[in-house]
C-alpha cells in the first residue's frame, strides 16, 4: 500500500481544525512525518509533537514554535506529565491512525476550556481490508463516544467504511471542551 497520502492532512482534522485562538498550542500524538504539525503550524499554532521516532518530524527542528518529544506512549510513563495540564492545556489534541487505551483519558484531559480533540483511526470491521487487523487495535462501535461522554460535547462522529485513501472501517470525532458559562459550540460547516 502506498504512504502517499500520508503526506497530506486528513480531511477530518482540517475540517475541524479551527485556526489558532491568540497563543494556543496543538498536541499531535504519534506525529508520524508532520502532516498535521504543518496544517496547524500554517494556521498559527504552536505544536507539540510526539512520536516515538521523530526523524520525520526534522523539518521542524528550527521551528520554535514546534516542540517535538520523542517518546515510547506504550510502554513509558506518559511524556507530558503535568507540565501542560491545568487550566491550559491544549486548544487542540490531534490523534490519527493510532490506538492506545489507556492513553485516551489522558488525551481528553488534555483538552482545555475550548479546545477541540480531533481523533481518527481504524474501527472493528477494518479487518476485512487488511491491517490493522488485531482488535486491540481497532475502536469499538462508539467507543470514542463513550470516552468523551460526560467530559466533552460532541460536535461531529462517523463510524464505517471509507473507501479512500483506501478501504477501511474509520471511526472518528470532533468533541470540544466547553469554556465554563459558554453557550454550546457552533458546527463547523
């Protein structure tokens, strides 16, 4: 199967993306090459990226607005700690084409007062196209709605099969904190 279209940003996280509110920064967990480091860093972000091999992340190593961490998120303590956490966090946590379980508590908390978590990946089913195949791997029906029941407010969720860039059973979804006494948030459109 080809990469290339890991090159460009998914179409998701650039619907939902919303440009930089004054100083906010994004979270991009398994970063991979950057493609949704370089989507927020045009529309003004700071970011902070994390994959356990950075070496696709070089082109922003001059970048003082891109703070790269190269980090093992299986199998070490969670890289961020509470350096970032609090009344900050993040305006945007940005996760695809990757699943870990126990990290998914820690990313929606992660998301600040008006912050977006922007989250897609491969859902059960998507192993009659290939890998990944391994269920520990692959979302339940809804699971990403149930992470963030209670926490966040959902502004948009799919779950099924897309047939570009390749076939593939994806679940994926928008959810935003609210800011305390705010009105609910509009749909993007």
């Amino acid at each position: 199967m080809s990469h290339a279209h890991l090159d460009q940003p998914s179409p998701w996280v650039a619907r939902f993306l919303p440009p930089d509110p004054a100083g906010g920064r994004v979270l991009d967990l398994a970063a991979g090459g950057g493609r949704h480091t370089r989507l927020a860093r045009a529309r003004g972000w700071a970011v902070t990226a994390v994959d356990i091999e950075v070496a696709g992340l070089a082109a922003f190593a001059n970048d003082a607005a891109v703070e790269i961490l190269a980090a093992d998120l299986e199998n070490a303590p969670w890289p961020l700690g509470g350096r970032r956490f609090g009344a900050r966090g993040f305006g945007a946590v940005i996760v695809t084409n990757y699943l870990h379980r126990p990290l998914l508590p820690l990313l929606v908390a992660a998301v600040a007062a008006g912050g977006t978590l922007i989250y897609e990946t491969f859902a059960r089913g998507n192993e009659a196209f290939g890998k990944p195949s391994n269920p520990n791997f692959l979302l339940a029906p809804g699971e990403l709605l149930e992470t963030v029941r209670g926490q966040l407010t959902v502004v948009a969720y799919e779950h099924g099969k897309v047939e570009a860039p390749r076939a593939a059973v994806i679940q994926r979804i928008a959810a935003v904190r609210a800011m305390p006494g705010a009105a609910p948030p509009a749909l993007p459109v």
